[in-house]
C-alpha cells in the first residue's frame, strides 16, 4: 500500500465518474455513427447530469433517494478497491450490493414499470453473478491471489491461461453494461413497453445520482478489463481494453432484445462452458 | 466445571419450574428469568474462558460411575418414552419403532461390552464450545423470551390446539439443556444421550398442535433422526468392538486423525448430515414449519440443526485430505445449490426461511469436510452469523404474521411504511443473512479461499467453489426480493398499528443488535473464539497451520462499508431532503394516486404486481428429487467407499 | 448558463391525433434530422422530461393523462402543442366529444402549427421552448434561495 496507489484510488474517487461520463459519452457517438447519424457532444452526458441538478426531485417515497445513495456509496467502494490494488472478490461484493440497493430504489417507488424492471435487474444479476466470481477465482488461481496489485503484477501469460474466464467476462459485460441483448431491465430508449425499467420513477438529482454511479461503473468495467491485460503494459493493455469495451457497442446495435429466461440460460451456459472448463484445465495449462 | 454442570442442571430444573408454575402470570416471570438467568450465565463462562486454550476435565471415578449409570438408565428410558410415543404411528411408520430398538440394542450391547474403554475427560471446554454456548444460551433464551408472548397470541388464534404450555417450556429448557450437553460432552456416549434427548425434544415441539400433518411431521423428523441416530450409535459399536481405534473419547477420536479415525468419524458425520438436515434427510425441516414460530426458529437458529454442523465442524480434522471429507464436502453442495434455487420458489416466509437454513447449513457442511484452517474458520463463523439473523429473521416473521395475519411474502408489502420498527430488523436480518459486509459474506470469502487451496484430487476445490458460485446467485435473488416487498411504498396505507407485544420486542431488538454487534465485531470474535481453536488443532498437527486470516484493509474496508450502512441512514434521518411527492408513473392514467388506472372503457382497475417465483423454470418437486437422489448416493458412496 | 438547452428531453403525448403529426415528430429523430445532436432525448417518461409534446386535440378521454403526466413531470417544464389539433382542436374543434386544444387542460408555451407540422417546424419550436425553459430556471433558482427545496 504505497503513495501512487492511494493516489490512483483516491483519482479513482474525484476523476472516475469523468473518465465514465466520456466512455457513455463516446458510446452514444459510437451508436449515432452507426445508425449514420452524427450524435450528441461528447460531454453530453455530462451535460445531461447537470442538466438533472437544475431540475426538481420529484419522489414517490423519500427513502428512494436514501437507497440510491447507498448504490453510489457502494459502487465508489467498489471501485476505491480495485484502483487501491485491493481485494478482486471484496469488490465484486461490493458491486453486488450496490446492484442490490439500485433494485431497492426501484422497487420501494412500486410502480408497475420499476417493479418490472427491478425484478428483471435482480434476474439478470443471478445470470451474472456466478460469472462474475469466477473471474476473481481465475486471476487467484494464475496469480495465487485475490489482491488486484499481485495480478497486475502477475505473468503476461495470463490473458492466455484465463480467455474462458475473458469469454466469459465478456459476455456478462454485456448485461452489466444493460446492452442488447439483454437491456431488459431498463432500456436507453424510453419509448418503449417497459418505460424506463429501473430508473421509470427516479428523477432530478435522483436521476442524477443514478447516472454518476453509471459513470463508476463504466470505469470499474474498464479496470476489470484491464486487469486481464495488464502484465502486458499500459500501451498494449489499455487499447485492448478499450475495443473489448466498445465492441459492446457493436454488440449492442446488432442484437435485438432477449427474454429474462433465455438471458439466463445463455448466460449460466457460457459461464458453465467458458468459465467453468477454463478453470478446470488451469491447473493443466500452467 | 462447576459453569458446565450450572448450564446443564440449571436448564433442566428451570424446565420443571416452569413446568410446575402454578398459574400463567408465574409461569411467564419463571421463563423469563430462567432464560435470562442462561443466558447471563453462558456469556459470564463466555468470559471466563475467553480466548484461552481447550481445557478438559476430569470426575473422581465414584461420580463417573454413578453418572454412566445414570445415562446408562436415562439412555433406556428416552428409548420407552419413543417406543411410548410410536402408539400413535401409521403403517407406513413401521421402521422408527425398529430404529429406536436397533440403537438402543446398539448403544447397550456397547455399554456392556467385557472390554470398554476407559474415559479420562468426560467433559471439556474449548473456544468453539464457548462460541456455540453463548448461540445456544443467548439466542436460545431470546427465543424462549420470545415465545412467552406469542404462544398466548398462538393459542388465542388456534382454538382447536390443546393448551399444553406448561409441557411446551418444559421440552424448550430440556433442548437448550441437552444442546449445552452436546457441546459440552467429551463422553460419547453421553454426547449421545444429549443427541437423542433433543430428537426426542424437536420430534415432540414440531407435533405440538396435534393436528395429523404436525404429528406426521413430526414422526418423519423423529424417523430421519434415529436414521443419524443409529448410524452414531454404529460408531460408537465401532469404536468398542472395531478393529483399531479404541476410545469413548471425543477428543481421542479427533486426535486419531483420518488414517484411524475415518471410519466412525463417517458414521457420525451421516448423523449430524441427518440432524442439520442436509439432502437426502432434509424434508424434516421442511415440515417442522407447521410447529409454533419459537420451535422453528429455535430449530433453525440455535439448536438441532446447529447441533449436527457442531460436530461435523468438530470431527472436520478427521476429514481433512480424505475422499470421504470431499464427497462430505459435496454433500453441503449439492443441498446447498438445490435448496437455494428452490428458495426462489417459495411465497411462504417461513418456507424460505427453512430453505435458506437448508442451504446454508449445507455450505457449513461444504466447509466442514475440507477441515483446513481456513474452512474451519469459515464454518465457524457462518454458523454464529446464521444463528443470530436466522433466529431474528424466524422471530420477526413470527411477530409479523401475529401482527398483518399473514406469512405470505406478497402481503409483507409495504412493511417499512406500515411497521417501521419490525421492517428496520428484518432488513438487518436479511442484510445478515446474505449481503456484504455482513458475516455471511465474509465467510463466503474465506471458503472460496479455502476451497481453491484444496488437494483432494485434481479440480476438486474448483468443484466446490463453482457450485459456491452457483449457489449464491438465487440466494441473492430470493432475499432482494423480499427485501424488496419490504421497501416498496404501499399503494395503500391498510389500517392497524398494534404494538409489538414487550417480551417480543425484547427478544427482536437484542437480536438485532447482536446481529449488528456480530458483524461489527467479527475481528474481535475470529481472535476469540475461532482462532484459539483451529490453532490448537494445529498445533496437535491435525490441520495444516496456516494463518486464515484476512488482511488488515479488507477489514478497514468491510468496517467502512458497515459504517456506511449504518450512516447514511442516519444522516438521512437527521437531515431528510424534502422533495415534493408524486404518484408513481402509470402511463399517465392515475386515478387514485398510485392505487389504481383507468383501464379499457373508463373501468377503474387496481394495480397489482407480485413478484418473480420463477416455478416455470425451477421446478421444486423435481429439483428436490435430483437432489436427493444426488446426495443419497453421495452418502452411500461415501459410507461405502470408507467401509471397504 | 443553464444545462437545460444542452440536455432538453422530451416527452410526446399523442392526444387522440390523426397520428401525422406523431409521425413528423418521430422523423425529428431519425438520422436525416438527427435531434440528438443537440442532446434531445424522447424520453416517453414525464418524471425524466424537461419538454412535454403534445399532439392531438383533448377529449374526455385523454383529458386526466395530459394533467397526470403533466403534473408528474418535474420543474422547470414547458409544454409544446404541435399540430393544427393541438392548437385548437382543428377541423375536429366542433365535434361533440373535443374540448379543443391543448390549452384547454394544462397551460402551453409554445404552439407549433401545421397539419402535419413539418420536422423543420417542430424543431424550430423546441427552440423557442428551450429560451423559455432557460428563463423558468432562472426563476425556480430563486424561488429556491427564498424557500431552500
């Protein structure tokens, strides 16, 4: 635990919502080139958040504002672990409960659209969770350890020891990131059959809170994504991860949505058949 | 010494006081103060043996013969108060008259054998034993506090059910009496005096209403029981007649390691798979639900089925490195995975309660056959955290259902708006129950650890941890959806605001509290109560000595977290931000605020919406069956691969 | 500045129109004109919309909706009628079951006019809403140092 890694936790804290806000930024540009428009500013999340703090709240119970700060106190915890080189499987815990405060908020206001979305965000959760913890079980068993600082510091082999797991990963990316096709809980465009899913009867700071700890997110994504790649070195690690991060993207705007069941059957397959046999023949691979 | 023979005697006269009170009023002070009288003193032993080293004892060998005696009759009675009780079998019930002639036959033939081995410590203590002491004198007296309410509510609601209360405290003290019994006896065949007195106990506190389903009930949990209870019986056989190890001893039989000691370490362990209700013994469990809410939180929380992980975790050094400790290991998983998946199911409260028992109890058992440091101190820890949020979670739905007349999820809805005070403590307990920063999880970490670091055979930690994985997406899927219901904003506010009657109250905010205290405090009760005890197994050269600790800032972190939780809402409720109010978004076709819509043709409709029970897609009835079918032969594989 | 002009989202509402002029707004997004650029967003959600957009005449039927979503979307907010209907009820002001325009129910800032209002049209009038918007933030800025929210 030296300076630059409490530096690079607590540049996590001020400069990762940043880092978030230009990566939904350059995903909604990405999207617009791809339907041949030319799309918004690249700042316009940012614009949009603090578009939402000059709005006022309107609430259904005044304890939604309560559970959605505990999904952004939660997900800066999360995050704070990773860049502080700290415990892989301590913050996918703590992504866990920041999902499972979001579902609160959402639930708590009881209206039909966020009861729908919440459930189907907890429904995604269970497809992605066992996938999830994988991961860290992975990176434990090539670098002997759970703590983020020993796996960056681990053997560039790993990428190669561990592609199930990356496979894997990536396809639970997808849902994380609620990308078709599996945007089920809450989708980019309101004008749909589900409203807005999730975030249906958040709005003004409440939105907002809601997006900045997207933005965590987007950048806690991006580490895990990095850390794969990391032995390698900051100049090949980090492009790589950034096409891994926006072929989501691609993702996204070729695939049409999924139902919650097929969701979580594709995704327990993948996690079985990726994840699961990678980590069975690790110990043959090294 | 004297600390044990308190515990033990005290229980079982305060039991016979209770019994005798002469009227409700003297009845009710005499529960309350013989359980808080428990209760004070396993925390004062708690105290005077914290942190300090197994400490066994000896008797003079006068009052060891008179004791053996003593068990020895006592042994004979229990089995004609069973066979007593068998008057009211069904044909079909044919075989637990003959398990309970089987055993006794066993355990005398055993008694009575020319050559039996001496017995030097008929009793010890060590942390672990302190550790579940205070589960057993602490929760189960909340427990018995608890019930002293809700059975005069029980018995107001129910008029058919016969008012037996006195001989309903009565067989709570003589369970927390014999369960401070198991823990603490090093005699095995006095442990296993204790181990049937509680069968005896559950089988006659889950019949209590004396309907036919809760006598059938009853007589299936009695039936799996003598099931362990003549497979323990078996061990005991083994070790007096058996080739080999030649000990009544406990600790002797630990010590022998898993080259001598396998075999009746095996037999046990079916046992305490039978009392813990693991697959394929796991339906008693099940139909304990239809026993008063105190029975089953006392059988889910801090007795029986903690009575069965107790010894498994205590016999886990035999298991360490072996075939049998990892398909004893896959037992726990496979119960572990159905029964969390099946949770997903249910509506009833208390059916999910008694699944989540289920699965958890089979992740200790997980822990328990790997038997390294690490695993050990993850069993042992999940088995406080389950206690206490389980016993608060049996109670609190208890409370609810005596206050809002249902137990059915779906009508929790809207609890925190309705009952703050009840909705605050059950959200603890669930949090407890599955969420960082609580035990639960902690304990998760370090068996995901311990699994990985496993060396049975090739893939084997992997095996366990996958199915670890597995098994806790639903878990987390089945809690935030209740916890969910708990949160939402009533689209109505339906009318009632009875209080929470005092003696319950009392035993839910201790709960709370010490639910909260647990896992504030985990360090201080790693370095108490688990520590001590798996580095004395190490030093005996039982385990591997590793040090299973976790690292100083996952601990600075988790308190961060913990102290997150407790904060923000406190800062919440000191300075609440005053946003105006609005229905809940309906399309726009509100008629009443979030209450109802204006549907097709103007017709007012009511919004309704449940939550996901997923019986499409998890089938409980064949889940259930795949899973005992899987763990069946898990145990026959396991029995049989040990005895050839 | 206010973010409001960089980030304006909108919430449609068809209130029994001939669907015309809906299908005119919709094209306001496709990518010939693009309205994203300039960080606009159909919402279909009144608690996250600053815009509310509304076309058609009111009748019974869709009197209460255009009051609950308006009443469920957030200040500062304006409100655009597009459409000759919208304005007035158009050529069904005079038939028995049209109360008339939008203004009839909730109060409407800007009044689009066309049948079918043109894309071009529309987007000129989100502009005009957009200043308008400007100036209610202002206004609700101070409000709220009078009376902290």
């Amino acid at each position: 635990m030296n300076t630059p890694t409490w530096l690079l936790a607590f540049g996590f804290i001020l400069l990762g919502p940043l880092v978030g806000a230009l990566l939904a930024g350059l995903d909604r540009r990405l999207t617009a080139r791809m339907q041949s428009r030319q799309g918004p500013p690249l700042l316009q999340p940012i614009y949009d958040v603090l578009k939402l703090f000059e709005k006022d709240t309107l609430v259904v119970t005044g304890l939604q504002t309560l559970y959605l700060w505990g999904f952004l106190f939660f997900m800066v915890v999360s995050g704070f672990i990773i860049f502080l080189g700290g415990d892989l499987l301590l913050s996918v815990f703590a992504l866990t409960v920041s999902g499972i405060f979001l579902c609160l908020a959402a639930y708590s206001t009881n209206s039909p659209y966020s009861n729908v979305g919440s459930s189907r965000e907890l429904m995604l959760m269970m497809a992605y969770e066992p996938m999830l913890i994988l991961v860290p079980l992975g990176f434990y068993l090539v670098a002997d350890s759970f703590r983020v600082s020993d796996i960056v510091a681990g053997s560039p082999w790993q990428v190669l020891q561990l592609s199930g797991i990356l496979i894997g990963f990536l396809f639970v990316l997808t849902i994380k990131l609620r990308k078709s096709p599996f945007d089920l809980s809450s989708s980019h465009h309101g004008h749909q059959e589900l409203v807005k899913g999730i975030t249906t009867d958040f709005s003004g700071s409440d939105l907002a809170l809601v997006e900045i700890a997207h933005w965590y997110e987007n950048t806690i994504l991006l580490a895990w994504l990095y850390l794969f790649f990391a032995p390698l070195g900051l100049a090949v690690a980090l492009p790589l991860a950034f096409v891994l991060f926006f072929a989501e993207v691609l993702v996204d705007n070729t695939h049409a949505r999924l139902k919650w069941s097929s969701t979580l059957k594709a995704s327990w397959l993948v996690t079985i058949v990726f994840g699961v046999t990678n980590l069975m023949l690790l110990p043959l691979m090294t | 010494m004297y600390s044990i023979s308190f515990l033990i005697g005290f229980s079982l006269l305060a039991g016979f006081a209770v019994a005798a009170s002469p009227d409700v009023e003297t009845r009710s002070r005499r529960v309350r103060l013989s359980a808080s009288v428990i209760a004070l003193a396993s925390v004062l032993l708690a105290l005077f043996h914290l942190a300090s080293g197994p400490e066994f004892f000896a008797l003079s060998p006068g009052v060891l013969h008179v004791l053996d005696w003593m068990f020895t009759i006592g042994g004979v009675g229990l089995a004609l108060v069973l066979l007593y009780f068998c008057r009211r079998i069904v044909a079909r019930e044919w075989y637990i008259p003959v398990l309970v002639v089987l055993q006794t036959g066993l355990m005398l033939s055993a008694e009575f054998a020319e050559v039996t081995p001496e017995v030097a410590h008929p009793f010890y203590i060590d942390s672990f034993t302190v550790l579940m002491t205070l589960i057993v004198g602490v929760v189960g007296g909340l427990i018995c506090i608890h019930a002293i309410r809700y059975m005069q509510d029980y018995h107001a609601h129910e008029k058919t059910v016969p008012n037996r209360q006195a001989a309903f405290y009565f067989m709570l003290f003589l369970f927390l009496a014999s369960m401070f019994g198991i823990v603490f006896s090093n005699h095995l065949l006095w442990l296993f005096f204790f181990w049937e007195v509680t069968t005896l106990c559950s089988f006659w506190l889950i019949a209590y209403s004396g309907t036919d389903e809760a006598v059938r009930n009853g007589f299936r949990a009695l039936g799996l029981n003598l099931i362990g209870g003549v497979s323990f019986a078996a061990a005991i056989a083994w070790l007096t007649f058996g080739p080999g190890l030649h000990t009544w001893e406990l600790d002797q039989l630990i010590a022998a390691g898993s080259a001598m000691a396998l075999i009746p370490a095996v037999l046990i362990a079916v046992a305490g798979l039978a009392k813990s209700a693991q697959l394929p013994f796991s339906s008693w469990l099940l139909g304990a639900m239809v026993a008063p809410t105190p029975v089953s939180a006392l059988l889910h929380s801090s007795t029986m089925v903690k009575a069965g992980v107790f010894l498994l975790v205590k016999l886990s050094p035999v298991f360490y490195d072996t075939y049998a400790g990892l398909l004893l290991s896959l037992i726990g998983g496979v119960t572990f995975l159905v029964t969390s998946l099946v949770a997903v199911n249910q509506r009833n409260a208390k059916l999910v309660l008694a699944y989540s028992t289920i699965a958890n109890l089979g992740l200790i058992v997980m822990c328990a056959g790997v038997g390294t440091a690490g695993a050990m101190w993850a069993a042992i820890l999940l088995i406080l955290f389950h206690a206490v949020a389980k016993a608060l979670m049996f109670l609190a739905v208890g409370t609810t259902e005596h206050l809002i007349g249902s137990r059915d999820i779906e009508d929790m809805e809207g609890l925190v708006y309705r009952r703050p005070a009840m909705a605050a403590m059950m959200l603890v307990g669930i949090l407890g129950m599955f969420l960082a920063p609580f035990g639960m999880l902690l304990s998760k970490y370090t068996s995901f650890q311990a699994f990985l670091s496993m060396d049975v055979m090739l893939g084997d930690g992997l095996m366990l941890a996958t199915i670890l994985a597995f098994g806790s997406a639903p878990t987390l899927f089945f809690w935030s959806k209740w916890m969910g219901k708990l949160v939402a904003m009533p689209r109505r506010l339906p009318p009632g605001t009875d209080p929470i009657p005092r003696d319950e109250a009392i035993a839910l905010v201790s709960l709370t509290l010490i639910t909260y205290v647990a896992c504030a405090l985990f360090p201080l009760a790693d370095k108490v109560f688990v520590i001590p005890y798996t580095d004395y197994l190490g030093a005996l050269g039982l385990i591997p000595v590793v040090a299973a600790s976790i690292p100083w800032d996952n601990i600075a972190i988790m308190s961060l977290m913990l102290a997150g939780l407790f904060l923000m809402p406190l800062a919440f409720w000191l300075r609440p931000p005053r946003h105006a109010e609005v229905s809940g978004y309906l399309s726009g076709a509100n008629v009443s605020g979030s209450a109802s819509y204006r549907g097709a043709m103007g017709v007012e409709r009511v919004v309704e919406s449940r939550g996901y029970y997923l019986s499409g897609f998890i089938r409980e009835d064949i889940m259930m069956r795949y899973g005992m079918l899987g763990a069946g032969v898990l145990i026959v594989v396991m029995v049989g691969g040990v005895a050839l | 500045m206010s973010f409001l002009k960089k980030s304006p989202w909108v919430l449609h509402y068809a209130a029994t129109s001939c669907n015309g002029c809906d299908i005119e707004l919709l094209a306001c997004l496709t990518p010939t004109y693009d309205v994203e650029r300039f960080g606009i967003v159909n919402t279909g959600n009144p608690k996250h919309a600053d815009i509310f957009l509304v076309t058609g005449s009111v009748n019974e039927e869709s009197r209460k909706v255009v009051e609950n979503l308006y009443a469920q979307m957030p200040d500062p907010k304006v409100v655009v009628a597009i459409g000759a209907c919208a304005l007035s009820g158009g050529i069904f002001r005079d038939a028995y079951n049209v109360y008339g325009g939008i203004d009839k129910v909730i109060p409407v800032d800007v009044y689009v006019p066309g049948c079918a209002a043109r894309p071009e049209s529309i987007i000129d009038g989100i502009v005009k809403a957009l200043d308008i918007l400007e100036e209610r933030a202002k206004e609700r800025k101070r409000q709220r140092k009078v009376v902290p929210a």
